[in-house]
C-alpha cells in the first residue's frame, strides 16, 4: 500500500480529512520526524507538502534540514587521554584512538562515509580535517592511497547523481563546521569557508583524484595483479581494461554530479578513451 493509499483510506474511515487536525499535532510530527521522512511526507497530500514547505521558511526547520548551521559551535574531536575509553575507538585512517562521534553530525545523506577508511575530526576552530590514509605510513602508502580513494569515490556514485545534487547546498554536518582542511596538507589547501556537502565532497574528490592519478610502474603492476588475483586471473590487459575503465567512468559520474562537467582531468580522460 503506497502512502497516499493509507492516507486515503484513512480520511475514508473517519470520514474527514486530516487536514482537520490542529496545525500544532502536525508541527510537532515534523519536528520529530527523520530527515529523510519529512522529505517523504511531502508526498502524502498536499496539505502536509504546503506546511513544510511553509514551516522550512522557518529557522529550526532550516537547521533541521541542514539549510542553517546551528549556534553552538561543531564540537572538537577528543584524542583518547587514557580515562575516557569509551566514546573513543581506533581510527585505521590516522592510526590513533580518537572521538568518532563527529559522524553522527553529519548529512543524513553521508552517513556511510563512517564505513569507510577516511578520518574525520574537528580542530579547535571548528574546521573539518579530513584524512585518507595514516601519516606514519610506509611505502605501501600509494597503492593503500589508490585502494581508499577509489572506495570513497564508489560510495559517493553509490549516492546517486540526483541526490548529490539535491543536497549539494546543505550543511555538511550540523553543528556546521566552520571550513575543511585536508590531511596531508600538503596535497591540498585550507579551504576555511567550505562547509557544504557539496564543497566538501568536492574538497575530498579532488583529493581522491590526486591518489588515483599516481600510478607509478610498481603501483600500477601491483593493481593490475591484485585485479587478476582476485578476479580467476585474466590476462593482464583485461585486468588493466577493468581497473582503469571502472576510474574513469566514476570520474565521469562524478564531473556531472559533483562539478556540473566542469572537472575535466586529462588523465581521467584519457581513461575514458583509451577503455570506453
Ligand atoms: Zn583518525
């Protein structure tokens, strides 16, 4: 039974509507539904889309939904001092035991960026450091880079194109962070004022596309047998064809989702050409 049956039906039995409920009882449903459900209720009737769209004019709808950062200030990451064991845990991206509640803040539609290895912690000034890979890290680093970087840009293909871009101009976290600085920054600049989902995944794409541009001799042959190995060992050409279409083509993806086509990397580029 779809929504607007039950909603039907409903109205059916009482024989009313359930517009004749006081504004209040559905004012305080709103506030108390998930992000993704208020989206969701729009679609019931027309009553129900009319007061949200009236009521995200209104500011705890807006920091509701992710349109106006809240007051108080994003909270700092704690580092594990020893005595307060519990609200932390290792971080395999950075390689210490810190604070990982700083996911729960985020977009609702982000929320699977906690499954992957990427580190994420807030400094004192409320920016948004954000880091791929441990900084202690050996030579293995690039091919362990490659693998991260091209996880995250799955995940954020897995969102869909349409919903990247719906939610592009929201907060990424609330409390809002106040920037996003990249870790190593080296790589990357401070980019103090980004603090949109869209700028910040932005800021880590352009990061991920730096690690997946690398491959050097060693890396580039150890990506191609890791391929063969765990796909019954095709030749290395077809192996070679998998891996780098399946880059390009999340580069493309993301050009249109993240970038509206403005992201033109020749290497990516030339993934696409030379295995379309
Ligand atoms: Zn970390």
């Amino acid at each position: 039974m779809s929504d607007n049956a039950s909603a039907n039906n409903w109205n059916e039995a009482t024989g009313g509507t359930l517009t004749t409920l006081p504004v209040e009882a559905f004012d305080n449903i709103l506030k108390n539904a998930d992000f993704f459900e208020v989206y969701r209720l729009k679609g019931i009737n027309n009553f129900w889309k009319d007061r949200i769209e009236y009521l995200m004019g209104l500011d705890w709808m807006k920091k509701k939904m992710y349109l106006m950062a809240e007051d108080t200030p994003a909270p700092t990451t704690k580092y594990n001092d020893g005595d307060d064991t519990l609200s932390t845990s290792f971080c395999i991206a950075c390689g210490e035991v810190h604070d990982k509640s700083v996911f729960d803040s985020f977009h609702p539609v982000l929320r699977g960026l906690r499954d992957l290895d990427i580190c994420f912690t807030v400094d004192e000034s409320g920016i948004l450091v954000v880091g791929l890979f441990d900084r202690n890290a050996d030579d293995e680093i690039d091919v362990l880079a490659w693998y991260r970087s091209r996880a995250i840009l799955r995940y954020l293909v897995s969102i869909g194109i349409k919903k990247l871009q719906d939610f592009s101009g929201n907060l990424f976290m609330q409390p809002a962070c106040s920037g996003i600085r990249m870790k190593p920054q080296t790589y990357s600049d401070l980019r103090p004022y980004t603090r949109t989902v869209g700028g910040v995944l932005r800021a880590i794409a352009i990061q991920c596309y730096f690690y997946l541009e690398l491959p050097n001799r060693i890396l580039f042959q150890t990506l191609v047998e890791h391929y063969q190995q765990q796909n019954n060992s095709p030749t290395a050409a077809v192996a070679e064809a998998a891996v780098f279409r399946e880059i390009g083509q999340l580069h493309h993806t993301l050009n249109a989702a993240l970038f509206s086509n403005r992201m033109r990397t020749e290497y990516f580029q030339g993934l696409l050409r030379k295995f379309p």
